[in-house]
C-alpha cells in the first residue's frame, strides 16, 4: 500500500536524482545579504519550493466557520495539492486531497458547498466525508482483480497531518518535521490575540473571499508584508491625495472614517523604524507590537465595554495594548489581528500567485467592528483598492526586470548586523530586512533538507 | 409628498432621455475625468461593485468597491499621481451601454431605477474585458438626475482579477 506521503517523498527523492539543482547549488543560491534572481524566475525552483516548503510546512487551508454543519466544505490548494476542507458526521473537519482514487479526477469542483457524500462525476466513485472509499458502481467487475477497497490508494486520502487551533486550520503534508505548536512558536500569540479580541474568544469568517492575481512569484507577496521600506515610496501618492481631499472639505466637514485608515500608508520611515520588525524561527515575522499603523483607530462604542465584562480590565488591557502589524507565517499565511484580516498565500506557478484576503467577526462585539474590517480591506487590500495595486505593480516590475542579464542578485542587507536577539525572538528597526533574510534562512533549511533525510 | 394632493405627478421619462445620461456619465469615465464624474453622484451617493452574486450589503460584506464621495475625491486626486507606482502607467476605458430599462419609478419624487447592460474595456498594461449589470438609482433633480448608487455586477464579480485601476 502506498500512502500520499510515500508517494510524495518518491517523488522527492526522484527529483534529488534527476532535477539539476544538488542542495550545494540551492545553498549558493541565497547569501547572509543577498538572493540569486533564480529564486523567483526558475520553474523547476518553483517545483521543488511546492514539494520541499509547501510540502513540509505548516500551511494555512481555511478556518472551521466556513464548514459549520457536518457535509459543508470547501476547496483550495496547499502548494500544487487540490485538497478538500470538510466536516464530517462525527464533527471533525478532515482535509483530504481532491482526486478520486480511480482515475484521479478531480472530485468537488466548487468553491464550497455542503454534500452527503463525495461522488466523483466521471465513474461514480463514492466518498465518505473523510475521504474513505464508500463504494464503486457495477462492483462485479472487480472480482478477483485483488481489489482492495480498504487502500488508502483508492480512497481521497487524508493529509498527512491536520492541526485546528481556535478554529484556524493548517495542515502538513509530511508526517515529519514539527508539530503544529513548535512550527508556529511566537506567532501563535497573534492569532491568540485575534480570536481573543472577541467577547466571547472567538471569531468566524463573514462572506466570501476577495480574491487576487498577482503577477509575480509567491515570494514577492511575502516578503513585501514586513517591508517598511515601500510604503512612504510606493504608496506616496495616497496618503498626499487624501491629505489633499481632507484640505478640500467645505468647512465644518467631518473628517471622514476613511481617513484614519488610508493616512498612515503614507507615514515616515522614522515612525516604521520606531514600529521595528521581529523575527523568529521557521520564517516567520511580524511588524509592531506595541504600536502599529492601527493604534490610533478610534473606539467603536459598547465594543470596550463588552470586552471588560467578558474577559476583565487587565486582560482587555494586554490583548487591545498589543498591535501587531502583518504577522507573517511562512510561507502561506498573513494575519492582521488588530484589524481581523488574514491574506492567504496559492502558488499558481513561478510568476502567478493567488492571494485570497478573508475577514472575520469578532463574536460578540459591536457590528461596527466588522464594518471597519470591510471597510480597511477595501481601502487596502482590494485589488480595485489604491494601495494593493502600488504595490502589485511593484512585484511585476520585479518579475518583468529580474530577467535582465545585467545582474544576477537582489540586495538584502540593510541594517545587517544591527538586530539584537532575545528570549528566541529578534528585533530590529522596522525598515531593516530582517525580515527576508529570515525568510530565506527558513527557505535554505527546507529546500536543502528533505523528510527522508530527517527520518 | 402624500400631504401635497395638489402637486403634479411625474410622468415616467422616456429611455432616450435616460440612455444620454448614462452614455454621459460613461463618457466622462471614458475620459479619466473623475472630478465632473463624482459630480453627478448626490452628496449620501455611493459606486458598489459587489463581490458576490446578489450581494446585498456592502458593509458587513466585502465588496470589490464600494466608494462615498470622500472616497471617489481621494481616487480623484490620486489618480495619475506620480508619487504612485500603480499610476505610471495609462488607464483607458471604452464603456458600450445598451439594454436600457426602467425598473422602478416614483411619480411623486420622480426617482427612478434604471438597470442597463454594459461591457467595457480596460487598458491598463494590458487589455481586460468587464460585463455585467448596472443599476442606478436616479434622484430626479430639476430638469436633471444624480445618482444616488451606481451598482456594477460584472459577470466575473468572485474571479480573482488582477488591478481594477478605476470606476467601470
Ligand atoms: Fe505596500
């Protein structure tokens, strides 16, 4: 019997032998301050980042309230995997790959939705919701061909591990490597202080998706996410033309709520040094902690006073004082928990990436409070936005101009050397790139380390 | 209205009068001319393009845009900016209406709901083709209409699209 992660480290192991990039040459490829262009313009690089990263970390699939009763699921990808988020009859949410045990077809082709069962619509193949074979029509012909409906081959097979903290589901397609709490280390506080903005400890998500194609490689997306470098450059105009608008207003208008939103994009390199950038173990980083660009929102009304008769004055204290901007979670996942966004990361290939934004309720606060996490990601992340498309143009113009011979590096270096480390944790000013170079710290250790070689 | 028994009835406009104001306002965006364009809109006006099929809120639902007139000045100062990475390159759009029909109507305010059917393109680093359905809602003003809510469902509203750098 072969199961999904036997096949998958076949692969692997197959790719070692015949893919000309020996781990010698991948580790020549990244520098202490530096990364070779062939990172983000190499397809079979891209190809073995699908096996060796998303293959082996912790990537993020979906969050629980989009499955709520036994049958509803949904549909994404962890790297190149079609998978399938379902809940189950007994209540568990199961994440199982998306190809029917038969000829490998894809079984659910809808975003979401809610099944009894699974039916592949080519041959009939049913599907429990976890995945097992139910049955085969016209079974006579498989008499004495040693069929076994109990291989896992000929069921949709489970993922190798599945991990749902406070309603988040991740999954690892690699029995090896880190538990989920190990993998996730400090930023797991982030997502805590998330949920732990709701009166009742908990959040859903609201709606559908916003969804984005980016021109670019997966890793422009990502490392721009803690790059205080950018925001007073590209996103210049933005903070001026609001600044504008607000001179223009008739007098005695009220400021309007946007404006708190849209203004800080445009902030100085001094106030996004001041916010710093943390970085921790296995790639993953945040921006801010204390104060970020979402401190000085103003107070939605009733929503403090709910927070202090759930969870209590100093607790509220501790989860409203910390404001994290963009925690990172390599390599699939973004979270802002002050402002209840994620941004999830799909691969589509070398220079295309799908960036899917989702929003989240606070149970229990003010409608409000949803209001303003709609309204940011509309000013923000939407690509009808005139922020997310500074940005977007950005990564392309990387994509497109990566390609001249003229050079082969892109520089990492600034403020190397002046980061200073404690309790696990490193800090340094927020406009430094710590961040990336964390980023490809993670990238080396799993492009040059595969599961077999672990075991 | 209902205490003025004397005052006189509207009587539903004609499409041709409708059909020039919408290839008005589709002119002015054809024309990058954002400030006239956001002039047409009421002071409470709102621009929706919804995410999802039938959405029907815009605030506790994303939306792809949904834009007060704060906003629609923001963009209108923004747009073209050279301190914008996005704005170097050119925006142009060609917008073609038809379809045209009356879908409610107030003879008291003479207000009234015009839906059309429209595809226009979108050049912006590359050519992009936008359909769908428009549905304004017309407050009649004199003579003339504002427009109260623009809303635009493009036939591909939970696609992942690349850039939509301007009102379609
Ligand atoms: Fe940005």
């Amino acid at each position: 019997m072969t199961t999904a992660t036997e096949a998958r480290n076949n692969i692997i192991a197959r790719q070692q032998q015949t893919l000309g990039h020996s781990n010698e040459e991948l580790t020549s490829l990244v520098e202490k301050d530096r990364v070779h262009r062939d990172v983000y313009l190499d397809p079979e690089i891209f190809d073995l980042e699908m096996e060796r990263i998303w293959g082996q970390a912790w990537v993020f699939v979906g969050h629980d309230s989009q499955v709520k009763k036994p049958g509803d699921f949904i549909t994404t990808t962890i790297g190149k995997e079609p998978v399938v988020m379902v809940r189950d009859k007994k209540g568990e949410v199961n994440v199982v790959y998306n190809r029917c045990g038969h000829k490998g077809a894809k079984v659910v082709g809808k975003p979401c939705g809610n099944a009894q069962m699974f039916r592949c619509p080519y041959h009939g193949w049913t599907f429990q919701l976890d995945g097992t074979l139910n049955a085969t029509p016209h079974k006579c012909g498989y008499e004495d061909t040693a069929f076994d409906p109990a291989d896992p081959q000929f069921s949709m097979q489970k993922v190798a591990r599945v991990e749902n903290y406070r309603g988040f589901v991740f999954a690892n397609l690699s029995e090896q490597g880190d538990d989920f709490e190990t993998f996730m280390g400090a930023a797991l506080e982030t997502i805590d202080n998330m949920a732990d903005r709701s009166p009742q400890g908990e959040v859903e998500v609201v709606g559908a998706c916003l969804p984005y194609f980016h021109d670019c490689n997966w890793k422009m997306f990502f490392e721009n996410l803690n790059d205080a470098q950018h925001p007073m450059v590209c996103h210049g105009s933005v903070g001026v033309a609001t600044k504008k608008t607000v001179r223009e207003l008739p007098e005695g208008t009220p400021v309007p709520k946007e404006v708190e939103i849209i203004s800080p994009f445009g902030s100085s390199y001094e106030l996004f040094d001041d916010m710093g950038v943390t970085v921790m173990e296995n790639g993953h980083s945040f921006m801010g902690g204390k104060h970020s660009i979402h401190s000085s929102y103003s107070e939605i009304p009733g929503y403090m006073e709910a927070m202090i008769e759930s969870h209590g004055q100093e607790k509220t204290e501790r989860v409203l004082g910390s404001n994290r901007h963009n925690t990172a979670i390599y390599p699939s996942f973004t979270i802002k928990d002050a402002v209840q966004i994620i941004r999830v990361v799909r691969p589509v290939s070398v220079d295309k990436t799908l960036i899917q934004t989702w929003h989240f309720r606070l149970k229990g606060a003010p409608e409000q409070m949803l209001h303003r996490t709609i309204t940011y990601s509309r000013l923000i992340n939407s690509p009808a936005s005139m922020v997310g498309p500074d940005d977007w143009d950005c990564y392309a113009r990387m994509q497109e101009s990566l390609r001249s011979n003229s050079a082969e590096w892109v520089d990492m270096r600034r403020y190397i050397g002046r980061e200073e480390s404690a309790d696990g944790l490193t800090r340094a000013k927020g406009t430094s790139d710590l961040s990336m170079r964390n980023q490809y710290k993670a990238w080396t250790n799993y492009m040059t380390q595969t599961s077999e070689q672990e075991a | 209205m209902s205490t003025n028994t004397a005052q006189t009835l509207y009587t539903q406009p004609q499409t041709s009068e409708l059909e020039q104001f919408l290839y008005h306002e589709a002119d002015l965006l054809d024309n990058n001319d954002l400030k006239s364009w956001m002039e047409l809109f009421t002071e409470d006006g709102t621009y929706w393009m919804p995410v999802a099929r039938d959405q029907d809120d815009p605030h506790g639902h994303i939306s792809i845009l949904f834009e007060n007139r704060a906003v629609m000045a923001v963009r209108a100062n923004n747009f073209g900016h050279r301190l914008s990475a996005s704005m170097e390159y050119d925006i142009r759009t060609s917008h073609l209406i038809g379809n045209v029909r009356v879908t409610e109507f107030d003879e008291n305010s003479g207000d009234c709901t015009v839906k059309s059917n429209f595809q226009a393109v979108l050049y912006y680093r590359e050519q992009t083709l936008f359909a769908g359905t428009c549905t304004h809602q017309l407050k009649r003003q004199g003579e003339g209409y504002r427009i109260l809510q623009k809303r635009v469902d493009i036939l591909n509203c939970d696609a992942p699209h690349r850039s939509i750098m301007t009102y379609i």
